[in-house]
C-alpha cells in the first residue's frame, strides 16, 4: 500500500519565484495535515484539512501562503513569491477518520530559496 | 495553550547503552501522547502513543509510560542499536481538532 506521496522531493528556485508542493495522501484517509520543519523553529502546522474542506489555516505564515485540495487524492501548497526565509522541508501528512490522531507523513520536499 | 517539552540533545550513546528522552507537557485536561521517529531523509513515522493515564506505548523495544501525575511521557530503550540513529519527537493532540503539538525532536546517535 502506497504511503503519502509528496512531490518534488527537492525544489530550489529564486526569490520571488511561484513554488508549488504536491501531496496525494493515502487512499480513504479524510485528513490531510501540511507542515514546515526549519532547524530555528521546528515542526509547524500549516493548515489541515478534513474532507477536502480547509479546517483550521491559522499556521499559515502570510499572504504569500496558500493552499488547496481540490479532491480527496490530491492537494497544493502555493507560495507565492518566495522568499529565502521560506526555505525548509515541507511534509504533508494524512490520517484516517477511525485513527485521527495518528497521522502519516509524507517523505518532505526540501525547498531553497535563493 | 498545549506545548511540549523535550530534552535538548543531539544524544550520542554507544550500542547497547540505556536510552532515555525525556518529555513534558502542558495541556488542559487529558491529551493523547505519541512519540514520533524521523529517520534521515525521510518523514516522521509514528512509534508509539498513549492516550490515557498511566497507559504504556510500547514499539520495537521502546517504551514510554503516560505520567499524569508529573505530565510526562519519557521515551526509553533497554539497548540501542546503531540503526535506532534518528531524530525522536514527542507530541501531543488534544481535544477533537486532532492536531499534533510536536516538541523540537531530539537527535540520538548510535555508534558501534
């Protein structure tokens, strides 16, 4: 049984530039978590997701940040226009309704913002 | 608002050595605990939870037992072996939102 699947697993690009991260969770889990990791900061909710529905996006940094799940099997993170600060590991994280807390995490996609 | 506390590291031990990690909490009323791994290069993988009182989380040789009465959940290990090298996390949910409050992660190294 497939994991979650995070696309791309490496991303470097230039300030200002559109950065988009992928993340398809595991088949039948209803949430869907993103997270930033950063060595000064640690592990931080983003926003999460349940149904497809954004539920709570209050770690979402700013403006620049936004995300969306269009369907049950597929979700984005958008940030637009980086900036250095932005640079960290990214992981998308699902969870299934009956086992909610438990939650299972993607592989990451590290970003650096030139 | 909930927060965890866990013990700074890296941890550096040799092969077979006792582990401990400790870990507190702040919360109201009664959260679930979980420890999480982070292996290098990869995402965190959940090791063990505990979600009530005096409950024991147990996986692959790891222990932590859910203390209300000091709030905490301390990860140990009898003997660790080099493949044990990873980054630990403790964390908390509580309440119905389901979302996981993680402490810093402490970086354990095994060597041989």
């Amino acid at each position: 049984d497939a994991g979650v699947i995070q696309s791309p697993r490496h991303e470097v690009t230039e300030m200002g530039q559109e950065v988009t991260l992928r993340c398809k969770p595991i088949s039948g889990h209803d949430y869907l978590f993103w997270y930033r990791q950063t060595m000064m900061r640690g592990l931080e909710l983003l926003i999460y997701f349940n149904n497809n529905v954004p539920i709570d996006d209050s770690g979402m940094p700013e403006d620049r940040f936004s995300a969306k799940m269009p369907n049950a099997s597929f979700s984005t993170l958008k940030i637009q226009p980086s900036e250095p600060r932005d640079s960290a590991v990214y992981f998308c994280a699902s969870s299934p309704f009956e086992r909610q807390e438990t939650q299972y995490f993607g592989p990451g996609t590290r970003l650096l913002v030139l | 608002g909930n927060s965890v506390t866990q013990m700074e590291g890296p941890v550096t031990l040799s092969e077979e050595a006792f582990l401990t990690i400790n870990c507190t909490y702040t919360a109201t009323g009664y959260p679930s605990l979980f420890w999480y791994v982070q292996y290098p290069g990869e995402g965190l993988q959940l090791l063990l939870k505990a979600t009530k009182a005096d409950d024991k989380g147990s996986n692959k040789g790891f222990e932590a037992t859910y203390r209300k009465e000091t709030t905490s959940f301390h990860l140990e290990k009898g003997s660790v072996q080099v493949s044990d090298s990873a980054v630990y996390f403790c964390a908390l949910s509580y309440g119905s939102n389901y979302k996981l409050t993680f402490g810093k992660g402490t970086l354990l190294t095994v060597n041989p």
